[in-house]
C-alpha cells in the first residue's frame, strides 16, 4: 500500500525520474573529471608512459614529472656521465635515470609566487574596494548612482584584451610593465566591475534595520558596517573574492603581453617548460595540477560562507 | 533619564508629509504613549528621536540641549523596533551585550555578564542565551529585542509596537514588566501602539497622531473622556465609540453635526426603541448590537444577559460627546 502511495505522489520524484537523473550527474561528473584526471595521472607518468599509445591508465608512478618542472637539466656525453660520483639525493637519481645531470633550479616556484602575489593581492584589492563601494552604492544617496553603475558595469562590456594595446603602451610610460604592483592593479580594475555588482547585491539584501539598531546601541557607521554589515555580506564576499581569483588567477593574454622577467606568472610561463628538453608532458601537468591546487583550496575553505541562509529568517518582514 | 521636547518638528519622505508641525513634551519619567493609525507618524517621531532621520524643520531636545546635530549613538537612546532587528550573526548573550560593547558604553566584561543575565531574567530567556538569534521563535526575538534595550540606562526608551507579535499572555506578562522597569527606574518611554489596553494601562501621557499632525496629548483618562474631536475619540474605547448624526435622538445642540456615545453613554431602559439586531458574549461583557432607525450602534451589557436578537429595548444618550461639522467637539 505504501508502495503505491508513494509511487503517485505529487511532491517526491518518481524512482524512474530518480534513476535518469541519477545516471545524467554520474555521466556528466565523469565528462567533467575527466580532463582534470588526465592531466593529474600525466604528471606522475614517466616521459615514456605519457606519450604511449593506448595511454596507460595503469602505470608506475614516477615523480620524473615534477622533478623536471623544478630543475633544468643538462645532458652530458656519456664518458663524463660515467665518471660522476653517484647520485647524492632521490631528485638527483631520478634525472640521472634520464640521461642528464642537474644544472640549477627552474623559475617555476618564482612564477608560481608570481601568480600567488598577484592572485590573492588583486583578490583582496578588489573585495575591499568592491565592498565599501557597494555599500555605499547601497546605504548612500550617492548623485548619478545609477548612471555611475551602469558605467562601472560597462568596463566589462568589452573584453579586455581588447584595450591591451594601450594598457601596454600606459604601462610601459608609467613604468609599471612588468611589476607586481601593474598587474595587481590592471587585474583589480578587471574585477572591480563584477564584485561592486554582485556585492551590492548581496548588500542591499541585509536589512538596514541592523545598522540602524547598531548606531543606536553606540557604534558610528564604520563600527557598524564592520561588526554588522561585514559578517553578514560574508557569503557574499566568499562568493565573489571566488569569482575574482579565478579569473585574475587564469588571465593569461595580458600576462603574455606585460610580464616577462620579473613579474611573470605561472599561465605564460608552463607552456614553456615544453621546450626544455623535448617535449615533457609529465612537467606539464605538474605544472598544471600544481597550478589548480590554489585556487581548489581558496574555494574548499570559503565553502561553508557559500551555503546561504545565514541571515534567514532573523527580521520579520 | 531626562525631558524630550519636540518642537515644531515636520518631515517627508519624497511627496509624503509624514510629520507636520508636531510639538510636543515628553517629561522626565514619563510612559508616553503615541497612537494612531498605520501612516499617522508615529514610527517618524521615534527615528526623528533617535536621529536615524534628520527633521525637515523644527528642533528636538534632550535634558535640555538640542540633538539635532547628534549621531544616534551621541543622543543615548533605546530603540526597539518593529522589526527585531536582531544580529543574526550573534548568539542572544552577544546580541543583549552588544549594547554594553560599545564604544559609548564599554562596560567591563564581569558587569556585562550581570547586567545580561538579570535582563534574561526579567524577559524569561536565560535558558536561550547561548542560541543564535535566528533560532528562536518570534516571541523570543521580540523579547530579545526588547531586552537588548534594557540592558541599558538611556536617557529614553524608544518602543515601535514592541508587544505586538507576541501571544495574549506573554504580552499581559510584559505590560506588566515594562511598567514595573517605568517604576522602579524612573525611566522615560516613548511607546507606540495600536493596542488600546498597552495604551490604557502603561501610559501616563497619550499622544494621539492624526496624519502627521499631533491631535491631542494628555492623559489616558483625558483622551478617554475629553477628546478634542471625533477622531480622537475614536482611537480609544472598546467598542469603538458609536458616531451619529447629531438628531438621532431628536434636540441637539446647535452647530452639533454629530454625537459621540461610548457605551457608557447609553442608559437603557428608556427612550427611543431600538431593536437588538446580534448579541455578543465575550466572557466578562456582553456586546449588544443594537438598530436605532436607520443607525446601528453598539453598547455594552451584563455577561449574563438574557436579550435576544429581534428583542426590542430602550434607550436614551446620557452626557454624550458632540462634534460640529469639523468633528471638532463642542
């Protein structure tokens, strides 16, 4: 009986519609996995397994990927080769099992921290500007607010590689090519646009009964936009300093185009590890799966602030 | 605690007057008691005190000294809102001691975990102190809120409609309360309602707003028994006061447009036949629903009351009110 209750109700999906919709999220989870599976099994294969064909699924590890992207490497004739002293170190060994000897350490790690830097400092620029910029968008009588929105907003209209020319030719005048502060800067007033947008969103839906309630229990404005405001905008800015690191994380034209020496970051600079040497796949996807861990981790620590539904419920409307 | 004077206060919102010209005391101690209708101005006067609004005109001052020029926090005011407001982020024992943190406050901690826990206390929720805000029922919140307003000393009490999302019994409990925290305290309170009963019991002043202008400010019983127009009169009495054309019961005074009979007003027994037309019990009164011609009124009798519909009776005014055309009172 309660088989055939249940199978006619209204609200709970039937077991079929269960199944397919089960089926459709494990197939397309896989699709998804899929590439991010690859370049991650790449980057333990030896040079030999990454370009076999069937590719292997099953494989001995090997951490030749990863040595290579943090070394460059020299080869030496093979009467020299014999003459020195063994291997001091696993590292060591691993690239003598290829034929070359150690020469120094690579630049990724520079280009890593590179990528570091200027991910997580614009990130942070952007929110805080986009914050106090959507409150005040928000809570202020501000004159031509929506005409000063619309404008903030069209600097996305366009892409912005589209400017690249003369952000290139301003920079190089304002002597900020190749700096960490230029691409701080250039990827903030990219992302400006999206977190004042999606921030003042999220502002506008705190109730200003709560800062009201704050500047009468004794606090200024500041105080209460810091211990009122700011814990309940949290789910917001968690989602849009997300959306910021990624793309200043994975910007890539105006990396190719403004960094080259010093201030390089990790996009521009992994497709060139494949020159070192041949063609080395594993040091690729080391790179590459090296490259994901960040912003993977920023997201996995910002998950709870994701869920909403912190405030619900707490004013009677 | 400390005197706040309104004088000539007015303020809109874009083409909505909400306050006109209001001046008005509200005396050191007092429990002042704002009704009126949805949109007459009351919730404006609390923000215009509190300083969350600047007035369009006029002057308010506290113990003396003009505030205009004050940040809320700067005019050591209470409020409670109609909302709750309260911080969802915060636990109920952050939320009561937020107050108590402030920079304008900033108690020590030992004394802030007194003065919280005597609050809960008085408001029934010591064992609630550790939730979050966003758990508690809408009674609790509103306790909560009300609470958060105790803790502190401020120089006036500012309530918006505090009693009015809780049960019959927890509202009597806290009438109760808040006027014993009146007493004990010497506060001053500005309270608006819509209940007639928190008006009655509570206030030692009511002020009854009409549209943004302040109508009448005096006692309960003067707005009770001497209402300086119709409307007025018919902001206090259950059963509404009865309003009819002044000639309902034959000689009127001259210029009367109307008379004004409060139950009381009505002595049974005789007069002019009216016709029962519904009969009421609520318990500890009986409503009668009465036909007089073309009019219908309505009148109190005993609980007990063996009258019944279709039943005739009758009646005659005893010292009623008159208004003139203006619904002013003669």
């Amino acid at each position: 009986m309660s088989n055939l209750s249940s199978s006619w109700s209204v609200t709970e999906p039937s077991r079929l519609s269960k199944w397919v919709a089960g089926v459709v999220v494990v197939l397309y989870t896989f699709i998804t996995l899929l590439p991010l599976v690859w370049i991650i099994s790449t980057g333990f294969k030896s040079g030999q397994d990454s370009i076999s064909y069937p590719p292997k699924v099953v494989f001995e590890p090997s951490l030749e990927g990863y040595v290579n992207l943090f070394t460059t490497r020299t080869r030496v004739a093979a009467e020299e080769f014999q003459k020195l002293p063994p291997a001091e170190t696993w590292y060591d060994q691993i690239v003598r099992d290829q034929g070359m000897v150690i020469a120094g350490p690579s630049r990724f790690g520079e280009r890593f921290m590179n990528s570091v830097i200027i991910g997580f400092g614009s990130t942070a620029l952007s929110i805080l500007l986009g914050t106090l910029a959507a409150y005040a968008f928000s809570r202020f009588k501000v004159p031509l607010k929506d005409d000063l929105l619309f404008f903030i907003l069209s600097t996305r209209m366009m892409p912005p590689i589209a400017v690249a020319i003369p952000i290139y030719l301003m920079y190089r005048e304002l002597g900020l090519s190749d700096t960490h502060l230029g691409m701080i800067l250039l990827y903030t007033a990219v992302n400006i646009s999206l977190a004042v947008w999606l921030l003042k969103g999220f502002i506008d839906e705190i109730p200003r009964e709560y800062e009201e309630a704050a500047l009468i229990d004794g606090y200024t404005r500041f105080q209460a936009f810091r211990k009122v405001v700011l814990p309940q905008a949290a789910t917001g800015i968690a989602s849009t300093a997300i959306f910021c690191l990624i793309f200043a994380w994975n910007e890539y034209a105006f990396a190719v185009l403004l960094t080259s020496g010093n201030a390089q970051t990790a996009p521009p600079f992994i497709p060139t590890i494949i020159g070192v040497g041949g063609q080395d796949w594993p040091a690729v996807a080391a790179g590459a799966t090296l490259f994901l861990l960040p912003v993977m981790i920023f997201t996995i620590l910002l998950r709870k602030h994701l869920l909403r539904g912190i405030t619900f419920g707490a004013v009677r409307k | 605690m400390a005197e706040v004077t309104l004088s000539n206060l007015s303020k809109s919102y874009g083409a909505t007057q909400a306050l006109s010209d209001v001046t008005l005391t509200i005396p050191d101690g007092a429990f002042v008691v704002l009704l009126g209708p949805t949109g007459a101005g009351k919730t404006t006067t609390l923000r215009l005190i509190a300083g969350l609004d600047r007035p369009d005109a006029g002057d308010i001052r506290i113990g003396g000294a003009s505030v205009l020029a004050d940040t809320p926090a700067q005019r050591d005011v209470a409020m409670v809102f109609q909302q709750y407001s309260l911080y969802p982020h915060l636990t109920v024992r952050e939320n009561l001691a937020f107050p108590l943190r402030s920079p304008m406050i900033a108690m020590p901690e030992p004394q802030i975990a007194q003065r919280v826990k005597e609050v809960a206390e008085v408001l029934r929720i010591p064992h609630k102190l550790d939730n979050k805000a966003t758990a508690l029922s809408g009674g609790e919140m509103q306790r909560v809120s009300i609470g958060r307003a105790l803790v502190r000393n401020p120089r006036i009490y500012l309530m918006d409609e505090p009693l009015s999302s809780l049960d019959a019994k927890l509202r009597a409990d806290l009438r109760i309360e808040l006027k014993r925290i009146h007493a004990d305290m010497g506060a001053t309170f500005l309270y608006v309602t819509h209940d007639q009963i928190e008006a009655m019991t509570m206030a030692t002043h009511v002020g009854v707003l009409d549209q943004g202008r302040l109508a009448q400010f005096g006692t309960p019983r003067q707005i009770y028994e001497e209402p300086v127009t119709a409307y007025v009169a018919s902001r206090l009495g259950q059963p509404h006061i009865n309003l009819l054309p002044a000639d309902a019961f034959g000689a009127a005074p001259p210029n009367a447009a109307q008379i004004g009979l409060r139950p009381e007003h009505i002595h049974v027994g005789e007069g002019q036949e009216a016709t029962i037309t519904r009969v009421e019990h609520l318990g500890d009164q009986t409503r009668l629903h009465l036909a007089l011609g073309p009019h219908s009124l309505i009148t109190l009798t005993e609980p007990h009351t063996p009258l019944k519909p279709g039943q005739t009776l009758h009646i005659r005014p005893m010292n009623p009110l008159w208004f003139d055309a203006s619904g002013t009172r003669i």
